[in-house]
C-alpha cells in the first residue's frame, strides 16, 4: 500500500512539472502569434543612431540571425550606406520562425539602446493566411472526391461519344482547379512558416531634426550660400564676359592707327565739297 502511495506522488510530481515546463515553453513564444494563428505577419522597425555606431549593431543583428541558423532565421537583404553631407543609413532584412520574431526584435532594441540609440517606429502587418489555406485544402479535398467518381464515368461512358468526351473536359478542368488550390495551400503554408522582419537604420542627419549639431549646420548653410553666390557670379560673367570682350576689341580698333584713319577718311567724306576743295563758303 504504501508502495502505491509512493508511485502516486511521484506520478502527480511528473504530471506538475510536465505541465510547469509545457508553460514555460509556450512562455517562450511569440504571443503575437499565439493569440492570432493563422495570421502571416511582417514587421519593421526604425532605429536612429550615431553615424558611427550603425554598422556595429547592423553587424550585430545579422550575427544574432546567423547563430539561430538557416531554419529559424535566414538574412534576405543588407544595406549600408554613406548619402550627400555624409549621412549614413543601413537595412537589414531577414526571415524568422514566427514563435522567436518577436523575440528577436526585443532583443534587437535592446542592442539599439545598449548603443545610444532608440526606436522611432514599428509597424506590425498581418493577413489572415491560415483561412485561405483551410478553404483551399477543403476544396482540393471536395475535387479529390469528385475525380474518383468522374473517372469511373469516364471509364463506363462510350469510347468516341459525345458524352465521353465532355466528361474528358470536365475532367480537365478538374485537375486545373485542383492544382490552383494545391498552390494556394502551399503559397500560404510558405508565407506562414517565416515571418519577414525589416530593420532600418537611420544616422545623423537621415532624419530632419535628429541629433543635429547647430554650429555645423550653420557652417554647412554659410558654405552652401557661399558655394550658391560664387555660381551665380561665374553665370552672370559666362552671360555679360563675351560682350565685353566685343566691345573693348571695337574701343581697341577704334581707337588704333587704321581707326584713326579710317575716322580721318570718314570726315573727309561727310565734310561739304567746299571744305574738300579747299573754298569757302559763298557769301550772300
């Protein structure tokens, strides 16, 4: 008796803590997900940090997809880079088992604030895949059923005749529309196995009003001014020089050796005939 007392504790003992680690694990997951099966979700999340701190924790992310491994994590896209007044943005992409995306995006925040920075957007988007998946299984399931008959039809129907090979047609249909569903079924039990998380990286300057150091904004904004009035001076010279240059090359043809005596010819020749030959004027 006391044998069987014994086993009994230990079997309810067993019981309590299966059930302890049952909860634990499910403690684990992705309550996102839990709370909303069938549901293919995506997430993004905005990060702002020091231009020099964004490849370290960008590094540091896809280390972290790395170690999970292909199964439970694969990289799909990566970006850095260095824009007009050294402004530096990155992105990272990458393909989760839904029960850890979450989990991986705490952890990835937690990274982002261990390097003085923060978070200025996540966007969680779902779509109710796992319905579409049902109704599509229960329909190839209907046109299974229904090719079985149809072929014994076809089978007892008269080989060349009318009936047969409309039953043929239908047949072919069937089959058309059997594939359909098969490729929904397996596009959303794809899209359900991984969840796409994409994290952008924005640094000093890649969005207005972040960390932005007012003495060299005000220098960057001199030396565009400068640079804006030095452009306009070397357009208004390209626009007024050649007329320039036109006119003192009259002023110097005029006023040299051949100006002057093609001047000296010139009045001579408006000068009254009088004055040529050397008379005077009548007198009246």
């Amino acid at each position: 008796m006391r044998r069987i007392i014994v086993a009994a504790f230990a079997a309810v003992l067993l019981a309590s803590c299966g059930q302890q680690g049952e909860q634990s694990s499910s403690g684990s997951s992705d309550s996102l997900t839990a709370a909303s099966p069938g549901v293919a979700w995506a997430f993004t999340y905005d990060y702002l940090l020091g231009n020099d701190r964004i490849e370290a924790v960008q590094e540091k992310h896809a280390a972290r997809c790395e170690q999970l491994g292909p199964d439970r994590c694969r990289i799909t896209g990566l970006r850095y880079s260095v824009g007009d007044n050294d402004e530096i943005s990155g992105m990272l992409q990458v393909r989760l088992q839904p029960a850890i995306a979450r989990q991986f995006g705490k952890a990835a925040l937690e990274d982002v604030r261990g390097a003085d920075g923060k978070l200025v957007r996540s966007e969680f988007t779902g779509e109710d895949v796992g319905t579409g998946v049902t109704n599509a299984r229960t329909a190839g399931q209907e046109i299974d059923s229904r090719e079985a008959e149809l072929r014994r039809r076809i089978e007892a129907a008269p080989a060349n005749s009318p009936e047969k090979a409309e039953l043929l047609r239908q047949l072919d249909t069937m089959l058309t529309s059997a594939a359909e569903q098969k490729d929904v079924v397996r596009a959303g039990e794809q899209r359900l196995s991984f969840t796409p998380v994409t994290i952008n990286y924005y640094g000093e300057g890649g969005i207005p009003g972040f960390r932005q150091n007012p003495l060299k904004e005000s220098f960057r904004l001199l030396v565009s001014s400068f640079v804006t009035m030095v452009s306009f001076v070397l357009q208004g010279l390209a626009v007024v020089l050649p007329w320039l240059l036109l006119l003192g090359l009259f002023v110097l043809l005029w006023r040299s050796r051949p100006g002057r005596a093609l001047r000296r010819w010139w009045d001579g020749q408006s000068a009254p005939a009088s004055y040529r030959s050397g008379g005077e004027d009548p007198q009246v």
